[in-house]
C-alpha cells in the first residue's frame, strides 16, 4: 500500500476532528440540527486551517444516510465517495484552473439536473477569489436563486478579492489561525499514534515555524520524521527546517540589552557561517524584541507562542532591559528595516545595527526624568537640615496629604530668613503660599494656587511642569498660561494626550468647559546668557561630562539646585 502523507492521512473527517475553529463547526451543526441551511457559504480564511476539510464534513453530514444529525457516520456510499472524492453528487472545483466564463457556464446548467444518490447536489470551488469577473457575474442569478436540491460552499485565502455582490449572497466565515498551543497538542497525537520520540519542545519550534496553519504542521513533522526517524532531538529540528536556532535569537537580545558589542559581532559570524538568510536573522530578531516588550506591557496574557522555559528567559531579559529602553530598540529595529531590505551587503548593515544598540545605553523618556526631578524635590524638602516650624511642629511633622499650597502650615507664613534656601528657593520647589498681587484670577473666586493644589493631588508629575508656568489670563471659557524659562517643560503639552489631561482637570476643578490655549515663550539671549555667568561663577555646578541635548538642560537646573558637580568615574 503506498504511503499517505500525515496531512492527508490525519485529515479531519467529522466536526469534532477539526481544531481550532469550535465556533464555526458549531454554528453549522446547529443549523444542521434546526434544518436552517443556507444555499451558499463562503470560508475564507489562512492556508491549512481547515477551509476544505470542513466544507467536505459539511457536504458529507448533510448528505449522510446513516449518522445522527451533524455527525456523519463515514461507512456509507455517499460519506465514502465524499471521503474519497470521487462523488457524482459532490463536486470540487478549483478556481485557479476553472475560472473562465464557460465553465461557471457548464456548472450553472448542472445545476438543473437532480442529485444521482444524495440529498443535495454540492459545489465546493476552491480559491473561489481566482474566478474571473465575468464569471462571477455569470453565477450571480443561480447563487441568489438556485435550485433547492443545489448548495454552493466556496473556500478562498483573499476574501477581500471576492466580489460584494457575490459575498452579500452567501454566509460567510471567517476561519481563524490556529493558536500554537493546539497545533502542538494535536502534532503530540499523531507522534504517539506514529510512534515517533519527539519533545514538546520540537513539536513547539514546528508550530512556530507552521504560523498557525495545521496542513503546514503536519507536512513539516513528515519532513523531519523522514529525516530522523522514529526518534527526533530537539538539535535536529532546527537543522532540518531551516529555523534559524532560537538559543541564537536569545543570546543576540542579550548581547544588545547588555550592551556587549563583541558578542554581538561573534553573533553575527555565526549566522553567516550557519548559511542562515540574514534578513530572515533580522525579523526574527525584530520578534524577539516585541515578545520581549509584550511580556512587560502584558505579562498575563497569552500574546507570545513559545514553550514555558523560553517564557522565563523572555522575561528575565526583559525586566533586565526596561519597558523604554525595549521601545527604543523596537523603533530602530523598524527603522533601519528598509535599509537591510535593499542593501547589497546585509552583513555590514546587521553588523552596524547591532553596535549602535548596544550604544544606546540606558533611556529615559521625558515622563521619567519629569518623575526623577519630583522625587528629587521632595526628598530634598524631607532632608533639609533646619526645616521651618509652626506651632512646635516641623514641616515634615505636617499631617498626611500636605502639599505645596495649603492654607494652613504653609511656609508662606515662615520667616524666609530662617530657611537656608531663601525665598527664591522655596518658591521654586512650590512651598510659598505667595500671590502675585497682578494674578488677573485673584478675584474671590477659584485661583490659579487652588488649582495647582487640585492638580498636585492628582498628578505630581504634572503639577511640576505647571508651577513653573505663568497665568496670563482666566475667563469663564479661556486658561491662556505661558511657559517659564525651562525649556524641558516648555515642549511638555505638544502631545494631545497631556493637553487632554490638562483640559479635563480644568472642567473638573472650575466645573464648566474651559479652553485650554498653550502659549510658549520664546528663550531669550538674556537668560542664556545669565545662566552661561552664572555657571561661570559656580564652577562646581557645571555639567563636566558630555550629556544628550534633550537631557543636558535638565540635569543643569538639578546640578544648579544642588550646587552639586557632574563627574566620570
């Protein structure tokens, strides 16, 4: 007897055998079991999920003689000539090859003629979307009103391509990919039915490398079972495959996160010695990365196929690297994309792409250095050494929920003689309790201080980037506030999504809609230069090491703050 390929061989032939897709063999064995059949279906979907293989249970329960309703019992004539294929009642059509007009010509004058030995005289067309227009157009009045004894199943991997006006005629599913964890349950059962030694772990890397399509599963477990034999190793797998080696994929991300530019160079020789295809390296590499961010961004849910031991390694490196600092090289990764994908030389382009991220060195993002800058101040204010008192309490006695604008306990009222900052210092950090007399909201009612107050309580973070900012007008419709003199805050409301936080904040505090308008003042030569002489009168707060522009500006106003001095060490 020849042999049968696993993928015909392990072919679903009831609706319980097909994996992957419950909803829609459950939708069409009610409708089996409530008599509500339509006269046209259409499944479109991916390769090898199972499109054809229900379309024939389908064709085989409605037309079984035998078996209860929805499950076909596989022993009578008509079951067994579906199963074989050679039924004179059902017929399989392939569009790529049928898809003339005269054809669809022929299939619509069949269509008169009744069933030979069956129920229902059943057209399955394969790749339907390969039909020309106007063959299409040609079965359009026999799909809409065909015979009752005449059931149309059209199966195709581009269901876009199918005319409206021949999917508005049909039901339509959609069949889905087949997630990897039931790809290698299923490729367990027909190891042991097969009596092959595999792990989990080889059965997984041909999952992976099947994409979700169980045809292709099952053809890639023949290959390396003809390869091997009864008794597979897991070095085996990716050897017989093509899979470029997963141990290679992790140890190239840790080179990066790490920052360890030789590893990744020793990498690089080693995928082009193995003949792997470099560009294949790098999307591989790109998805190494994304798994990487998924399981900080989602670590409870099942977003990354991959076995349980690789899952703890994903999340060792990513907790190692940092949620931003694995954005950052998604981003180059995406960027430079095109770069590998037209060059000449992909070696030279991997290689250069690989250095410069280990150079990016640890990241933060605006919001971060924000966060540092709030957490710097309030702990400076906790540790000041001669802290104001009121009342026989210090400050950082002061009851739970204390912040810079409370009426009571402020250092409004505290001799500025007392503090070693002086008043300058206190207003900076946002601990004075001190109106501009010109405050054009001082007017009895909601002030601009309360509403600072209302936004320190909601957010720190944004609380630090207003109080450096200035009123300049508040009506009942209209924040107009301008920028101070820092220029790392003065950028701070281009993203929508921060303006969108301020808006929301003020028709919650004054309780009517207000429009928010953003006034950036320009940085005058004035206070560059008072800065440039005062970092000439205190050379001990001069930035010393050579720093990002976004971030040298920030670390100044803290060194400034400090008296403090940046050093290599």
């Amino acid at each position: 007897m020849p042999y049968e390929v696993l993928a015909r061989k392990w072919r679903p032939q009831i609706f319980e055998d097909v994996v992957g897709q419950e909803n829609i063999t459950r939708t069409l064995v009610n409708a089996i079991l409530t008599g509500r059949l339509a006269h046209a279906y259409i499944f479109g979907g991916p390769r090898g999920v199972g499109k054809t293989s229900v379309a024939r249970i389908f064709a085989k329960a409605i037309n079984c003689t035998r078996g209860e309703p929805g499950i076909p019992c596989n022993q009578c004539r008509s079951c067994r000539e579906i199963t074989a294929g050679n039924s004179i009642d059902v017929q399989e059509i392939d569009g790529a090859s049928n898809r003339g007009i005269d054809e669809i010509r022929e299939l619509r004058e069949n269509t008169k003629y009744m069933p030979s030995a069956s129920r229902y005289r059943i057209y399955i067309i394969d790749e339907v979307h390969m039909l020309t227009l106007p063959a299409f157009n040609a079965l359009l009045k026999t799909l809409e009103e065909p015979p009752p004894h005449v059931k149309f199943i059209f199966a195709t991997t581009e269901s876009h391509k199918v005319p409206i006006t021949i999917l508005s005629r049909c039901q339509r599913f959609d069949f889905k990919r087949i997630p990897l964890p039931k790809i290698v349950a299923y490729l367990e059962k027909i190891a042991g039915h097969e009596s092959v030694d595999i792990s989990t772990t080889g059965l997984s890397m041909i999952a992976g490398e099947a994409e979700g399509s169980m045809r292709d599963a099952e053809s890639l477990l023949d290959q390396v079972i003809s390869f091997a034999g009864q008794s597979v190793l897991d070095s085996q797998v990716p050897e017989i495959l093509g899979i470029i080696d997963r141990g290679l994929i992790f140890e190239s991300s840790s080179a990066v996160i790490e920052g360890a530019s030789l590893r990744c160079l020793a990498v690089v020789e080693k995928v082009y010695n193995q003949g792997y295809d470099i560009k294949e390296f790098y999307r591989a590499l790109m998805a190494q990365f994304r798994n990487l961010l998924i399981s900080l961004i989602a670590p409870g849910e099942q977003l990354i196929d991959m076995s349980e031991s690789d899952r703890d390694e994903i999340r060792r490196q990513a907790e190692m690297a940092g949620e931003e600092k694995l954005q950052v090289v998604l981003n180059f990764l995406i960027a430079r994309e095109d770069g590998l994908r037209f060059t000449t030389y992909p070696r030279l382009v991997l290689e250069t792409t690989m250095i410069k991220l280990c150079s990016l060195g640890d990241y933060l993002s605006f919001g971060d250095i924000m966060k540092k800058i709030a957490v710097l101040e309030e702990r400076v204010v906790s540790l000041s050494p001669e802290q104001p008192r009121e009342n026989g309490k210090t400050l950082s006695e002061a009851p739970t929920g204390w912040s810079p604008n409370d009426k009571e306990g402020t250092m409004g009222e505290v001799d500025v003689g007392e503090t070693p900052m002086g008043k300058e210092k206190i207003k900076e950090f946002g601990r004075a309790d001190l109106k501009d007399p010109s405050d054009p909201s001082d007017n009895g009612e909601k002030t601009w201080e309360d509403f600072l107050q209302f936004v320190f309580d909601k957010s720190k973070m944004l609380y630090t980037i207003l109080k450096d900012w200035h009123l300049k007008k508040l009506t009942e419709d209209l924040l107009e506030i301008e920028s101070g003199n820092h220029k790392f805050s003065s950028g701070y409301f281009e993203e929508q999504e921060k303006l969108n936080q301020l808006t929301g904040y003020c028709r919650t505090f004054f309780q009517r809609d207000i429009r928010v308008k953003i006034k950036v003042k320009p940085q005058e030569s004035k206070i560059e230069e008072d800065r440039a002489s005062n970092k000439t009168k205190n050379s001990s707060a001069t930035v010393s090491v050579e720093l990002p522009p976004e971030v040298r500006d920030v670390a100044q106003n803290v060194l400034d703050l400090f008296e403090g001095k940046l050093i290599n060490k």
